[in-house]
C-alpha cells in the first residue's frame, strides 16, 4: 500500500525555491550579457542597464559611468537577490535617447546590437 510520506505541500515549497532560483539566474545572465557585449566610449552605455522586478522605468543617467561594467552587474544583482516569486517579469533595460541606435548596430564593438544577441544566446541555452 503506498502513501505518501511527505505531504506534497512541502513539494511544491521545494518547486517555488527551485523557480525563483532559477528566475534569479537567468536574470542576472541576460543583465551580464547586456553589459558586457556594450561597446565602451566613456562608459555611459554600459553603466545604463538597470533591472527592475515587475516593473519598468523610464529614467537614465547621461553622467553615470562604468567603463568595467562591475558596477553595473553589482547594482542589478543587488535588485535581483529581491526576486522572491517564481513568476513575473524581471526586466534589464536601458533608456539612454541613443540607445536604439547601438541595438541597431551602429556600433563597430557590438555590430548586431547587444539585447538582441544576449537573448538569443540565454533562449539557446535553455532550449
């Protein structure tokens, strides 16, 4: 006769920590990827990716500046350590006015834009 021996409301406990985990780590690859792949003049561009959890914003910053990105990733991760739903939208974003125009490839550092690419390397990876 079986049974079980845990009630399955500590298995989807166990679940709930598996997605949020899991929406936690494919945040902060796409936020890497889009940081990294920017191209660098002063450092405008690539300190201009924020996160935000189930919701957007609409502000930039012409003189934040992070020529290494380090900032950046830390600034982003320390928001995407407050995910703590499995489901929702974990959005990195930039609204520098020329941002378009790099995702359109008028960068010679990043010819094919940089969310575009970074999108299709994290869908790949977790086809």
């Amino acid at each position: 006769m079986g049974g079980w021996i845990k009630p399955p409301s500590q298995f989807m406990a166990v679940v709930k920590g598996d997605l949020v985990t899991r929406r936690r780590e494919i945040t902060v690859e796409v936020l890497q990827g889009v940081v990294m792949t920017s191209p660098v003049d002063k450092g405008t561009y690539r300190a201009s990716h924020q996160v935000t959890i189930d919701s957007i914003t609409m502000d930039y910053d012409m003189d934040r500046r992070d020529e290494s990105g380090d900032a950046t990733i830390q600034a982003g991760a320390q928001v995407i350590g407050t995910i703590n739903m499995p489901f929702g939208d974990s959005t990195v974003q930039t609204n520098l006015p020329y941002a378009e125009v790099l995702e359109n490839g008028h960068s010679g550092q990043a010819p094919q834009g940089v969310y575009g690419p970074t999108f299709a390397a994290i869908v790949e990876k977790y086809r």
